[in-house]
C-alpha cells in the first residue's frame, strides 16, 4: 500500500484506524483474501494473522511491541526517529523493524521512512484448554 508522506494516510481507500492481530489457520485467512478478491468488498477493518500464538509472540517480541506503541498513528517516521522514542540503540531498532517489515506488520513509504498506520491495535486469539 502507498501513503502519503506527510499524512500517513492510504492514497487508496483512506486511513483504517484500527487493525486486529489474530491467530487464524493459513487457509481460513487465504478464504477471506479469496472472498473479497471475488466480491471487491474490502473487510470493514484492517487484519493482519498469525498461524499460531507462538508466531504472534515471536514476531511482536516485547521490544517490537513497545516500538509499535510508540508508532501508533505517528505517521511516516525515520528508524533513528523510532529508536529516539523508544530510547533504544538505532542499530536494534533497525533489526526490529527489518523484522516487523517482513512480517507485514509496518510499511515503508517512499521516502525510505516507516510507518505503522494505525492508532490502535486489538489483539484477538482464544486459549483453548489442553
């Protein structure tokens, strides 16, 4: 997706506010994928799954966590921004977002900066007894 750089909006379809971090099977998330490609209907809300609780705990380690709060509905910012608020080297900070990069959690936009163009994350998964 493209934003604008100064904004942090979506150039297509607005700013969704919200996004859900869930724990879904590979193919009940790739349905949804097929079903809006289908229909053209986006989802009301913005989505972003994992295979399993341990994939989500993982990827959004404690200290990735804290770098997403810092850059909730922040827009567009540098990873030496990004290591200022969260008072930590630049050099973990850039592996942090090397990693929440590929795991499609943040956005780069074309000026090289990330983004994380949400103000609010819910976390969503249900521990079923042993």
């Amino acid at each position: 997706m493209r934003y604008d750089n100064e904004t942090g909006k979506a150039l297509r379809g607005g700013t969704v506010k919200t996004v859900t971090l869930d724990i879904r099977a590979p193919s009940e998330a790739m349905a949804d994928f097929v079903r809006v490609w289908k229909t053209g209907k986006a989802e009301k809300s913005a989505r972003i799954s994992f295979a399993t609780p341990e994939l989500l705990w993982k990827v959004l380690t404690a200290k990735r966590w804290e770098l997403l709060k810092a850059m909730c509905g922040a827009g567009p910012i540098s990873i030496r921004e990004a290591a200022r608020r969260v008072e930590r080297d630049v050099k973990a900070v850039h592996s942090d977002i090397t990693a929440l990069l590929k795991a499609g959690v943040l956005d780069r936009v074309e000026d090289g900066r990330v983004i994380f163009p949400f103000e609010a994350v819910k976390v969503e998964f249900l521990l079923h007894a042993a």
